[in-house]
C-alpha cells in the first residue's frame, strides 16, 4: 500500500447479480470511502475481446503497450456500449492504483473471474482484506439471464429464437457477454487461492440473501468485522443515482449507459425483501443446466458464511 494507506482496504469479490452494486451504493454513504468499480473484469473482459479481435493476447503491463491497450479499450467501448480509458484497464495500472490510494476506507467491488488464472492474481493488490459474495444460483441465474438478454438485444447481438426471452439460452457461449458457465467456478477458485495464498487466511463469505432476508443483522455484523462504522441508516439510501458518478470506474459514464446491468441498483433506495425461490420445474431450462453445475462450488462456500 501507499506510504498513507487506508485503515480498511477491502475487496468484494463477486459474481453477476449478487447485489453487490446495490451493496456499494449501500455503503457509499460511509464518510471518507472510495469505491472502485469492477477493476479487474473489464480488465479481463479487454483482454478476452481484444484477443477475438486481433488474435493475440493482452498485454497486463501498460507502459510499453499502450497501442495495443489503446485498440483493446476501443474494441471494448463498442460493445459495452461506453467510453472505457485504456489506463484504468490495464492490470499493472490496477494494482498499482489500488495500492497507491490514500484514501481512508476503500471498497473495491468486483468480479472473481477478472482474476481466473495465476498470472492475473500476481496483479491482486497486497494488503486488502477479501470478502466473497454469493447468492443461491437460482436466484442469481435468473437474474443475470433477463440482464444478459436485455443488453445483448440492445446491442443487436441476438438471433433466430434467441431473440425470444422464452427461447434464450443463457448456457450458449455465443450470447454470454461474461463467461455465466464458470461464475461459481471462479468465485470459489479464487477465494481457495486468496486463503492458500495468504492474501488473507480468513476471507470473508457473505450471502447476498442473507443480506436480503436480515440486513440490519448481517450488514452490522459484517461492518464490525471489516471494521467499517456501522449504523441503521445505512439500511436506507437515497435513490439518486449521482454517488456512482465518484466511484472509480474504468470508463466515466459506465453506471450511466449501462443500463440494464446497473440501473436498478444505482436507482435502489434500500435492500429489497428476499424473493420466494422459484421451484425447479418453473425454471428455464438453462438456469437449470447453469445452477446444477454450480451447487457444488455455492454449497462448498455456504460451509464459511458469515
């Protein structure tokens, strides 16, 4: 960390629908924090379009390649949608922004699967504390399944029957804007890595429906033991959308254009009530595909959970 480092450095590691967006904001309203945006998965994501782009891979490290992150981040603004800077998404200029920050408090929220493999996690930054955010696969599935079909008909990128909710399979790589089949598998690869590692022996497990189903109680306690301050208010915030104008986010107006993957929790005011699980035979059959091979790694996470 910097020579000034923040007392409470902290990431969120997490998968899609998880409401880890809607925690940010949540928390947002703590004095003196710095929220970072999915730093590493649009890291990542650069990478995986530059590469079926151009054919070759990504360099992490910015300076010296800056061409070739300049085209990455370009490629990556036509898709999202959203300007993406090609210094924020390099993964040498993460770490090194993450550890430079002299911030009080920092929460930096993102995806497991920026950082699937040992070369990217050399990129992790040192002295954070980890917390690791998950959700029933159902109910996440579900979710991030009318998220993906909403972008991905936004951008014009579905076909034939896909272009029918009822029709549309989540499973089918083609129409996945991030790799939906691996979501658990890297969400519990990297927090065995973070424990074996010692990054930190004793990563946090957060349940996003706990955190639905009770939240003063599971917030209160989650705050002491990342020893953020904690009060009731936090449990309700303001439904305007202008506190993820300052979080640290590759592109300035990402939470803005992006629509269907942040508006609902950028808009939030408060945690919403724990929906009733739907039974299986009421699921699309490709949540059913995506969840079952997903249990082992949920379940396996469940057995540390706050």
């Amino acid at each position: 960390m910097a020579s000034n480092p923040a007392s409470v450095p902290l990431i969120v590691w997490c998968l899609p629908r998880t409401i880890s967006t809607a925690l940010a904001k949540c928390l947002s309203a703590i004095e003196e924090l710095e929220v970072w945006l999915e730093p590493f998965c649009y890291s990542e994501t650069a990478a995986n379009v530059y590469k079926q782009a151009v054919g070759a891979d990504l360099p992490k490290v910015y300076d010296g390649n800056e061409e070739a992150i300049t085209s990455a981040a370009e490629i990556l603004s036509d898709i999202v949608g959203s300007k993406i800077e090609a210094d924020r998404i390099a993964f040498s200029a993460v770490k090194k922004a993450l550890e430079s920050t002299t911030a009080k408090c920092v929460l930096v929220k993102d995806m497991a699967l920026g950082v699937r493999d040992e070369e990217s996690r050399a990129y992790i930054p040192a002295g954070y504390r980890h917390t690791f955010l998950v959700r029933h696969p159902v109910r996440a599935y579900s979710s991030y399944r009318k998220a993906a079909f909403k972008r991905l008909t936004s951008m014009g990128r579905l076909k034939g029957n896909t272009r029918n909710l009822e029709t549309f399979d989540l499973s089918g790589v083609e129409n996945c804007i991030l790799p939906s089949k691996t979501f658990y598998q890297d969400l519990h690869s990297l927090w065995v890595y973070v424990r074996e590692s010692g990054l930190d022996p004793e990563p946090i497990v957060l349940d996003a429906d706990d955190l639905l189903a009770r939240p003063s109680e599971v917030l209160s306690k989650f705050c002491r033991l990342v020893g953020l301050p904690y009060s009731d208010s936090l449990l309700q915030w303001d439904s305007s959308t202008a506190v993820a104008d300052s979080w640290k986010a590759p592109g300035n107006a990402v939470t803005k254009e992006m629509v269907t993957m942040y508006e609902t929790a950028t808009k939030s005011s408060c945690f919403m009530p724990l929906s009733k699980l739907a039974a299986r035979d009421q699921l699309p059959a490709d949540v059913v595909v995506l969840s079952d091979a997903s249990m082992k790694f949920y379940e396996e996470l469940q057995k540390y959970k706050l």
